[in-house]
C-alpha cells in the first residue's frame, strides 16, 4: 500500500453535510472492475448534467481546483452505503487526503486500506479553512501526517486520526500481514472457541422447501 | 467482582483475539455473508492466489443485483446476468454456500441470514453492506464493511477494529397503532441526527422494545446506520429464542437448550455504563415521514416541511434551499400535500411478514392511485405472504407483485424510480438518486406507504384504519 507522509498540494473545499458514498459513486458505476479506472466518475451526478457535461461551476471542475489532491468537506462525510468504490473514485482521481468534521465509520475503514487519509478537523476550523480556499483557490496546503498538522497560509490546524491508522498509513502496512503475524493465537482462539460456544458453529441444515 | 459490562461488551469481549497495545482488536468473524457486490473482494484473493479460510462460515445470497420481474431463471440485461454468474463462479470455487436465483431460500441477505437461522444472538458478523446491523435485532454483533476487510475476512476469518463507545437508546411506553418500528427509528434520526451515533454501538433497550416483534426489532437495527452507529443491538430474549427455535441453521435438540442457557446471558448488567444515554417515549412517537435528502429530514405527517428564510444559520439554510430544490417541493408546504407518482414496499428495512401484513391491512379493499411495486424481502417471505393471500391485495389494490431482491431501494437491478419522480417508500436512505438518477424518495413505514397509495399524497395512516386492525 502507498505510505502517506506528507502532501503539499492545492485543496478543494466541498460545502455540502452528509455527502454520502452514493453521491460520491452513483450506483450504476460499481459494476465496474477497478482496472476500469473509477475516477471519472467521481462526485458524477453532482459534477456532470444529465446529458453527462461537466457543471462549470461545481469545484472539482473549476480551473483552480481540477488538479486538488486534497478535499475539503461537511460534516458526516461519505455517510451511507460500504461501497469501497467510493474509495477508488476519490484515489483514482487523485486525491490523497481529506479534511472534514466526521467520517461515515465504514468510509473511513475502507479509506485507509487504500492509503487515503481521512483528517478529521472541528467544524469551526473545517469552515475557515474552507473560506480561505474560496478567498484564495490556489492557497497550497501541507498535510504532514507525523506531526498530524494541515498548514495553509499563515494558520497552522492540528488534525485528529486514529493512531493506528496513522501508523499504516505512515508505514505503508497492510491489514493482512499483521494478521498473518498472529496465526498461531488465532488457531489457538479457534480450538478455544468451538469446546466454549459449540452452537457457534452452523449445522448442516435440511434440504430446503423445494416450492420455487 | 467483575466490572459490570454491557451486551456489547459482552458480545466483543468473547471474539477477541489479540488486543493490540494502541488498543485495535483483532476479532473472530462466526457469519461472513457475501453478495454480488463483494467481487472487488474475490478478485483480490485471485491476485493473491488465496483461498476462503472458513468456507463453512461464509454464506453467499444473490440479492443487489437480481431481477424481481419475470422468470428470473436469468437476467435479461447481460451486465447484471454477469453479476449473478461472476458471484455462482466465485461460491463454487471456494466452496460457500449459495442462495442463487431460483434457490426457495434465496433472498435479501440481511432477511435471510435471521430466516434461515444463521444470524443468532452472541455471533459476530459481518458483510459488504452497510445495513449488516440487521442482525444485532437477535442479539449479534454484526456490522458492515468494505471490499478490502471483505477480502482479509475470506483470507483470514478475522477483523480488525477498535472498540467503539456505547450508547444505549432506551424506549419507554408503547406505541400507537398505526405506528410502526420504522416512526419510531425516524424519529430517533430526526433528533440525534445523521451522524448522531457516529463511532458508537447502539444498544435498544427498555419496555417498548421488549414488546417489539423480531420484525420490528430487524427494522430498528437495520436503521442504526443511518444514524451513524457502527452497530445497533436488542439483548434476546424469549421473543427471540421462539423466533429462531426450527430454523434451518439453528442449533437444534439439546444443542438448542444449550444455546438458549448461553443466550440468557447476553444481557446489559444492571450498573454498566454507557458514553451515552438518550431516551424516547415510543407513545408519543406519530407517523413519521422524510421530506428531504437525508433520513434526518423526517418530520411527524402532521407537520409542514421547513423553510430556508426562517432560519439565520446561513449554512443551514443553504442545505435547506438545496434540498427542498431537489425535492421540488415549496418551502413551508404541508406534509399531507405532496402528491406522490409512485410507491415501493420492499427492502431489508421493511418486507418481511409482518411489514407486509401492515401494508395490506390498509390496503385491503381500496385501489392505489399511483402505480407500485411490491418485492418481498426473501422467496420465503413472498411463499407465506401468498399463502395468507397478501398477494391478492396488493394485486387488487394495483400494485406489482415481485420477486425478492434489494430491487428499488437501490437501483442496481433495473428497478428504479424515473428523473423528477416522487416515490413513497419503505426503503432507508432517501439519498440525492439513490432510487435512480433525479429520483425523490420519502421514507416511511410499510403501513404509511400503503396510505400514501390510496390518498395519492404523503398521508397520515392514522385516518385510514379506522374499524381495521393491524
């Protein structure tokens, strides 16, 4: 998995609460391998008409903000729907962070499996920030995850992350290996388990009702 | 004396693993259900040339992507046949049992897991899909995730996770009749919001929810996500022990006795604590609807929608003007006046028996003036519902007897609601599309659904069952 250290890059702020995973990748997308590339259909219902054009004035397609590595949101975001894909259309467009007020619970699961960082600010500092970009479009922000700090202009902001998922994504670790680390507790918890809770264990059921 | 622990405490405590020092569990998973969604999760095993570590502890149910019309022996669109295929290859190659299209026990998985008996109190389970909180109605701790844990739980039969707060959610009084568990988890969203219960582990609790059905209790729990919670619970008790007695994956016999000794347990000990506590009183809950894009719009039917210029939170506001955009509807208009064109009873919130039952109580010898779609939420579901002649109202009413799938609650089948069309609906998310691009969705109860059928607009049941039972 990609390490995320630091990042300087321009931001674009997002202003809308509760923008779920179903508006960051429609459903009718997520038929689609991943090899297909989802990024063009990030954000697609909001950032394109229903003739499939590009709305001149939502951000992501805004000249300043075309090339944000970086996203700014409301509160709750990417609430909803587990759909990973989510993830891939933020990350094969190429944004490498974002910075908002709350995280849906799974987004932010599946985000750092995938080298996303998810930087959670207070709504006061998300919106400040997000007024700065409108001011200044092209304002560089530096995200260094180590010192967990967004510095943009003059103002420096400290973000909070979980410190583990910090330490993946600092390192570049996967889920897997560390898991694979621990085989033997995991047999041991197993043999455990079946003596302690046998009715864990599914039986074989009848066949079923044969009616259609 | 040990510390006194909650259900969830209880339920987390005895899949743990290994904790590691920054505080991350590592957690057996005893349910792994997959669906056609979780390919991205099979490639990666591919990639990785791994096998299911647990086939036996993995259930696989064809249910996102299936037709509900016609024959269903196979999808007309070749795409979504593909979905179901690639899903019947990747089953048989690891050897996990699949409830495929035309299998009697196919269906929903989130109504089929509890039909089936695979769901009990005390498993932990997981799925590729948000509304896995379903299955804490029986007392499990079940949550949803995304293709790279569905990947690691095929590889490895763990999870990793950090343990969230607990809230407790305690329901006092009864409820109304006419007012079903979907008001009341409305309700709940309306107050605490979208994100109310962000990073916590929602217990239900108190004297409304032990007299709640199993139906209802899955309803609740299938909600908890829209309030953020990483989980919802009900603690079993004998309404849950004579739910799953008989079931096909149930233990049985002695097995069964057993079981139920070790279920009886599962119960919040009287001095835990919780992060937070937050109290309703279900007899003053009323009908509740959503007029908005997000399940915290919800309002009682009696009320009107809200109004941008009567707010001085400029941000607010703003969500309210683009919302009630989307919505095309006027701002300050009375709930009871929006006209509707059609409607949907199905999905893993609300198409089970007892959803069904509560539908066709209102619709019984009336007719819908607006065309609908009725799909069970499991083949099993549809048999008993046309046994006890259900079918036949819906039938008569006008409205379109389908097969059992997640259908138009999310689209994915075909089944979607037209560009600037309003859809009174049982489903759970009235997200900007989530029925089909420029779709407006209102959320409500089955029974809620049915009135707002044979009014034509959102209505307040209430009125409608007069000298009818439920």
């Amino acid at each position: 998995m990609q390490k995320f250290t630091t990042l300087t890059a321009t931001a674009c702020p997002i202003e809308i609460a509760n923008l779920n995973t179903d508006q960051l990748i429609p459903v009718r997308f997520l038929k689609l391998p991943r090899s297909a590339g989802l990024g063009k259909f990030l954000l697609h219902d909001l950032r394109c008409d229903a003739q499939g054009h590009e709305r001149p004035d939502f951000p992501l397609n805004r000249p300043a903000w075309r090339e944000a590595r970086i996203l700014v949101g409301g509160r709750n975001f990417a609430c909803g729907s587990s759909r990973e894909a989510a993830v891939y259309a933020l990350v094969d467009w190429g944004i490498r962070c974002v910075i908002t007020p709350s995280f849906g619970d799974i987004f932010a699961g599946n985000a750092v499996q995938n080298g996303l960082l998810t930087a959670v600010v207070r709504d006061e500092e998300a919106a400040v920030l997000m007024a700065a970009l409108g001011a200044e479009p092209s304002l560089p922000v530096t995200v260094d995850l180590a010192a967990q700090t967004i510095a943009s202009g003059r103002d420096t902001l400290r973000f909070s992350i979980d410190p583990v998922r910090r330490l993946r994504l600092l390192n570049g670790w996967e889920d897997i290996d560390l898991t694979r680390s621990h085989g033997s507790e995991i047999a041991a918890f197993k043999a455990m388990d079946r003596a302690r809770r046998p009715w864990a264990i599914p039986p074989n059921a009848p066949a079923p009702d044969p009616r259609p | 004396m040990n510390e006194p622990r909650t259900l969830f405490d209880k339920v987390w405590a005895a899949h743990e693993i290994v904790r590691s020092e920054d505080g991350e569990a590592l957690l057996w998973v005893d349910r792994h259900y997959v669906h056609e969604g979780s390919f991205h999760a099979f490639t990666r095993l591919g990639e990785r040339g791994e096998a299911a570590a647990e086939p036996s502890l993995t259930f696989a149910v064809a249910d996102h992507y299936v037709p509900t019309g016609g024959s269903r022996a196979s999808a007309s669109n070749p795409e979504i046949a593909r979905m179901v295929r690639t899903l019947e290859e990747n089953c048989a190659k690891h050897h996990i049992t699949l409830f495929g299209l035309g299998d009697p026990r196919q269906g929903i998985v989130h109504v089929v897991g509890p039909e089936q008996g695979m769901t009990l109190p005390g498993l932990l389970i997981v799925c590729g899909d948000s509304h896995t909180s379903t299955h804490g109605a029986l007392g499990a701790l079940a949550f949803g995730i995304g293709a790279s844990e569905v990947a690691h739980v095929l590889m490895t039969q763990t999870i990793w996770q950090r343990k969230p707060k607990r809230m407790r959610i305690s329901l006092a009084g009864r409820p109304e009749p006419g007012v079903a568990a979907k008001d009341i988890v409305l309700a709940l969203i309306a107050r605490i919001g979208a994100d109310g219960a962000t990073g916590h582990a929602i217990e239900f609790a108190g004297p409304a929810i032990r007299s709640l059905s199993m139906d209802g209790r899955l309803t609740l729990c299938n909600m908890a996500i829209e309030a953020g919670a990483r989980c919802g619970m009900v603690a079993p008790d004998e309404t849950t022990f004579r739910y799953l007695e008989g079931r096909p994956y149930a233990p049985r016999g002695a097995a069964f006795a057993r079981a139920v000794e070790d279920w009886s347990r599962l119960k919040t000990d009287d001095d835990a604590s919780f992060d937070r506590d937050v109290q309703l009183d279900a007899s003053e809950i009323v009908p509740f609807v959503t007029w908005g894009t997000s399940p915290e719009d919800a309002l009682p039917i009696d009320g009107c929608v809200p109004d941008p210029t009567s707010t001085t939170d400029e941000t607010r506001a703003s969500y309210l003007r683009s919302a009630l955009e989307y919505m095309g509807i006027a701002p300050g208009k009375r709930l009871t006046e929006i006209a509707i064109d059609r409607v949907f009873i199905g999905s893993c919130t609300n198409a089970r028996m007892e959803d069904l039952r509560a539908a066709a109580a209102v619709l019984a010898g009336r007719v819908s003036k607006v065309p609908g779609l009725v799909s069970p939420g499991s083949s099993q579901v549809k048999r008993q519902a046309e046994d006890e002649g259900l079918d036949r109202i819906f039938r008569a009413a006008g409205l379109e007897w389908a097969s059992s799938g997640c259908s138009m609650c999310a689209g994915m089948n075909g089944d979607v609601v037209a560009a600037g069309e309003r859809c009174a609906s049982t489903t759970n998310r009235n997200f900007r599309g989530r029925q089909g691009r420029g779709a407006r969705t209102h959320l409500m109860s089955p029974a809620m659904v049915a009135a707002a059928a044979v009014s034509g607009h959102l209505a307040d049941v209430r009125l409608l069952l007069a000298g009818r039972t439920q």
